[in-house]
C-alpha cells in the first residue's frame, strides 16, 4: 500500500499541466497499480541546488493489451510532433511536446503481432531551455 501511494504521490507531483498528454498520464497512472505491470521512476537533480532536472517515467507489461494506449498515442498525436517506427519484432510511437516551457517525451512500444508486450516512457525535462536556443 505505501509503494502505490508513493507512485501516486510522485506521479502527481512531477505532472505538469500538458494538455491532451494528460489522458497518457492518466493511463500510466491508472495501469501503474496494477498486478501485472512494473512501474519505475527515476529523477535526476542537479548535485549543487538539488534541483529536478528530468523524471523518467517507465511503465512495462507483458500482459497488458497495446490498444488504448495506441489510441491514445493516436489521439494526442495531433497536437504534438510524433513520430512512428515499424519493425519486424516491435512499434514505436514518439510523441514530442512542451508544457510551460519543459519538453516532454512520450514514447510507446508493443508487439505488432499480438498488441501485447507494453513499454511506455514519460520523459519531463525540467531542465531550463534558454529562450533564443532551437531543438
């Protein structure tokens, strides 16, 4: 109970107002606590302020079924720069946005064959961007 209170908490705490990604946020926290999925989250901070400069959100299933997240993804991917690679053993789908002024990457990869083997990463960079810098 503390671990998926914990989870909870943090993953509250590092979600910025992004608009449309909230619904992939929603999904990663909602298929978080379930059994049959691991969830990681790593911060890294600036060793001198201890500041947050990025959190890496990691959810992973074998069982769990590819196609809401898909929907998802497809979803949200017209209001963020997205990006699709097919392979012969897995799909990836990329979604770039920004949300008051920190990138965030959303990315998703499943099984073609079977919509199985779900991996979704949520990268937050809170990390300044100077304003005349292009990326």
């Amino acid at each position: 109970m503390k671990k998926t209170a914990y989870i909870l908490l943090l993953l509250a705490g590092t979600a910025l107002p992004s608009g449309a990604q909230n619904s992939i946020d929603r999904m990663v926290r909602q298929y978080s606590s379930a059994g049959q999925s691991t969830f990681t989250s790593a911060v890294e901070r600036d060793p001198s302020t201890r500041a947050v400069i990025k959190v890496v959100n990691t959810l992973k299933s074998k069982n769990m079924n590819a196609k809401p997240f898909k929907q998802a993804f497809e979803k949200e991917a017209q209001t963020a720069d997205s990006q699709l690679t097919v392979s012969k053993d897995k799909t990836t789908l990329i979604l770039t946005t920004e949300s008051q002024g920190h990138p965030r990457i959303y990315m998703l990869r499943y099984d073609p064959d079977n919509h199985m083997d779900v991996e979704v990463t949520i990268i937050i960079n809170f990390k300044k961007q100077p304003k005349n810098s292009k990326q």
